[in-house]
C-alpha cells in the first residue's frame, strides 16, 4: 500500500504557482505565496524559506490553500479572498461591493497628505469624496493626525466597508458620511484645505481589460457617464463650494483623461491646474487650486 504523500509548502506553492500560470494571473508566483502566506500565517519571506527547507503542512491546510488558489485562478481579486488590501501604512477590510484600492492610488493620495501638511491652520479639513473602503480618507487622517478628515460615500453596498475601516482604523479625527457628493457637507463650505476624490472615470462603452475589474468591482465605482467623466463634472462643483480660496483639489484619473480634465477644471474657474504621471509615467492625477 502507498504511503499518502505528505503536503509540504514548495510542493503547494509549486502547484499554486502553476494552476495561477495557466489561468493568465499576473504575478503568479507573487499572489501564490501570498495566498500560502494567509492560510499558514507567514509573510512571503517565511513561505519562500518554508519551500527551501521543505516544511511539511497539514492536509486541511494543503485543502484550504488549493481552494483558495482555485478562486484566484478564476479571477476573483486576491483582496477578496484575504479580505484585507494594504493601503501605504494600513491594512483595510474589503470584499464585494467595495473597489479594492490600488498601488497607484497611494502616490495621489500624497499630494493631498503634503497639502494637507501644508495647510496654514492648526486643524486643516480634508475631504475624500466617494471614499469608498475609507483608504485615502484614513490615509489623509492617519498620516495628518492634526486634521479632521471626512469620507463621503453614496453606496450602501460600500458604506459596510467604510465604517468598518473607519471604526478599525482607530481614527479619532475621521468621520464616515453617507450622503451623495453633489449635496455633501454643507455647513463646511469655504472652510476646507483639501478636498481629493477618485472618483469613477471609465466611459460606459469601455470594458475594463482585468477580469478583476471587469467582472468583481462595483460599477458604481467604475463607470462615470458617456465619457467617463460625469462624475468628475459633479466633483468640481463640489469642491469648490467645499474649499475656501486657495484651497486644493486632488483627482485621480485614467492616463487619457488629464487634458480634458484640465478644461473642465479650467472652465469652473480653478487655478494652478497641473497633471501629474503616476510611476510607470502615465498621467494619473490632476490637483488645482480654488
């Protein structure tokens, strides 16, 4: 009788590593031993030492691993099966319903953190409009703990989420509101310093290339009108009844859409508008000035 072969973590993460292959995920071998990293409670680091030096693993977690891995190669996002999605210094609580924030996303946010900083008051007022998980909104109130920071959300579905991360977070300076952007906020109007946004920016005709996007984020966080830019219309408006003179807005935007954002943004009156690469030097972002 044959002895049942005795799972151990290079002979799972091989297996992960090639099922991920096939199924056309990007970073394989990364999301791999991340998912190995979640179920046995290691960091990347002790998973690929773990594989070295042939660790053995239990058979249920052996199990729990090859589903885990069989979600990822149908595409469903590796933050919704973790639950959780890294944010510069903070781990956010994510899942259906919720766009799951993005690398790129934490270089715009910094514009609004070094305005924020910047901001000539002792307690500057910042601003994420269509928050979302929280992940810019508790950025800007973690890292500028002298600020008071509002979120603004519209979607039940991810208000679950905001006021989760919001109430994890710890942030005594952040407060989650559920309103729609266009009516947001109105007893702050003309006392903001910075009121930033990433707000949906795909036009209705585009499909989205990751299956990721395409078939596991919420549309409401996606898709922004005819040209994609509906929302961002609504945006200007808002901030800038929102912001007092000389106040700064920071949007996050496809790499197409700096130079008609720049006429939307010029024709509500703004100043100093400038776009901004992201690191893999694709026009991402947009900040003006009240």
């Amino acid at each position: 009788m044959t002895t049942p072969e005795v799972p151990t973590v290079s002979t799972t993460l091989l297996r992960a590593v090639e099922l991920l292959t096939r199924a056309g995920v990007p970073s394989p071998d990364v999301d791999a031993e991340l998912l190995l990293g979640f179920v046995l409670g290691m960091s990347r680091g002790e998973v690929q030492a773990k594989a070295i030096t042939g660790t053995a693993i239990s058979v249920a977690d052996a199990a729990t691993i090859s589903a885990f891995v069989e979600r990822r190669a149908a595409r469903e996002p590796l933050q919704h099966i973790t639950g959780r999605a890294p944010f510069r210094s903070l781990e956010l609580a994510v899942g259906p319903g919720v766009f799951v924030p993005r690398p790129e996303t934490e270089q715009v946010a910094q514009f609004a953190i070094d305005a924020l900083r910047a901001a000539a008051t002792p307690e500057p007022i910042g601003i994420d409009l269509g928050t979302g998980s929280g992940a810019i909104a508790l950025a800007l109130a973690t890292e500028v703990p002298h600020a008071r920071v509002y979120g603004v959300e519209n979607s039940p579905e991810a208000f679950i989420w905001t006021r989760q991360n919001f109430r994890e977070s710890g942030a005594e300076n952040a407060r989650a509101v559920f309103v729609d952007l266009a009516a947001a906020l109105p007893e702050l109007d003309g006392t903001v310093s910075v009121v930033i946004s990433n707000p949906p920016y795909i036009p209705l005709g585009a499909i989205p290339r990751d299956p990721e996007v395409r078939l596991f984020d919420p549309e409401h966080a996606l898709y922004g009108g005819k040209d994609g830019l509906d929302v961002v219309r609504q945006v200007s408006h808002t901030a800038r009844r929102l912001l007092h003179q000389g106040g700064t807005l920071v949007l996050e935007h496809g790499e197409l859409q700096a130079a008609a954002i720049s006429g939307i943004l010029a024709a509500d009156g703004w100043r100093a508008i400038a776009s901004h690469p992201d690191f893999l030097g694709r026009d991402r972002s947009t900040t003006a000035l009240r």
